[in-house]
C-alpha cells in the first residue's frame, strides 16, 4: 500500500480527495483518505486477491438475491458526512433493502455498509486492517471479514467482538443475524492448487 498526500504540511479533506479522484489518471486507481492521507492499493490487483474476491461473491450474491435480502457489491466508495479525513472501499459489502434506501447510486455512499469484507493485498498490514474493520464498526458495519491469504484465515469481527474471532480452513463463516443462514466453509474459498 503507498501513502502520499499532495503536501506535506497538510491534511488532505474528503472535499478535496473527491475532486483528486474524479481526475482522469486516477480513474483506474484504488485510493482511499484514512485519517487526512491518500491511500493508494497498488497491490490489490493481484490474480489471487481477484480470484478470493470471485469465490466469496459468488457464494454470497446468490444467497442474498435467493432470500431477497438487499445488495452485494464490489468497490464502492464510502464516507461519513461529518468525518472530513476518511473514506472507506471494501472490497465486497453487503447492504439490506432499509440501508440501501438512504443511498444514490450515482455517488458514494454517505455511511458505512453493512457487512464489509476486505481482502489482504501483499501491500496491507494486518495493523491497517485491523484499524479499519475497528472503524467499519465504529460507524454502524454489523459485520466485518478480514481474509488473510498467505494464512489461509478469516478474522470476524462484529460489534460484540470487536476483537476479532480467527477462523480457519476446517471452519464455516456464517451470516449471524445479518444473512441469516448463509453458510460459507472456508475450504471452499481457499482451494489447494
């Protein structure tokens, strides 16, 4: 992950990263403002973390369109009105039918996401992620997956374990109250070979 801001000697505001993203050769980019600093992913892009990104949407989406339970998206921008240094872009999220109602699609999204689900790029440290499923659930996410690759491990964290619970290859992911009986066996998304 590489941090820069365009100065030095200042914060960078979310007014001002809206304007720096919608610039032409950043279109393609993944950059987010964590506490005042540009974030820029350069290392998400890499063939396994899209192919983690495809196993786990194609085992939610499904779910979520079959029960009729709201959206699952990919890289959406989101922000809160009142905080002028951060945005957030899981790398999947889940939102229910009553949360989508307060957003317009055509911009970023003025909360949190329900469920937000990041995926360790080699430039992430388990720190960072750390610090941002903290604030995913800070304002108002019910439910964050951290998938750490190489370790072959998802954290989840919810707003009674904000520590995280470690689950493993043998171990199953489910939706708790949020996707009620959605089931995900690890093995499934971290297949051998």
């Amino acid at each position: 992950m590489v941090k820069a801001t365009l100065t030095d000697e200042r914060l960078i505001t979310t007014d001002e990263f809206w304007t720096i993203v919608e610039r032409p050769e950043n279109a393609d980019r993944r950059l987010e403002l964590v506490y005042g600093v540009i974030v820029d992913d350069v290392t998400s892009g890499v063939f396994i973390h899209g192919h983690l990104m495809v196993q786990i949407v194609a085992r939610l989406h499904p779910f979520v369109e079959a029960q009729q339970l709201g959206e699952t998206v990919v890289s959406v921008d989101h922000y809160l009105p009142g905080d002028r240094f951060n945005t957030r872009r899981p790398d999947i999220e889940f939102n229910t039918w009553e949360t989508l109602k307060r957003i317009d699609p055509a911009h970023p999204v003025p909360h949190m996401p329900d469920m937000a689900i990041e995926i360790k790029s080699p430039g992430n440290t388990k720190a960072e992620l750390r610090q941002k499923a903290a604030y995913y659930l800070q304002h108002g996410t019910r439910l964050v997956w951290v998938v750490y690759i190489d370790e072959r491990i998802v954290v989840v964290y919810t707003p009674n374990q904000p520590a995280g619970q470690i689950m493993r290859v043998g171990d199953t992911l489910d939706g708790g109250d949020l996707l009620p009986g959605f089931r995900l066996p690890l093995k499934d998304i971290f297949r051998e070979g």
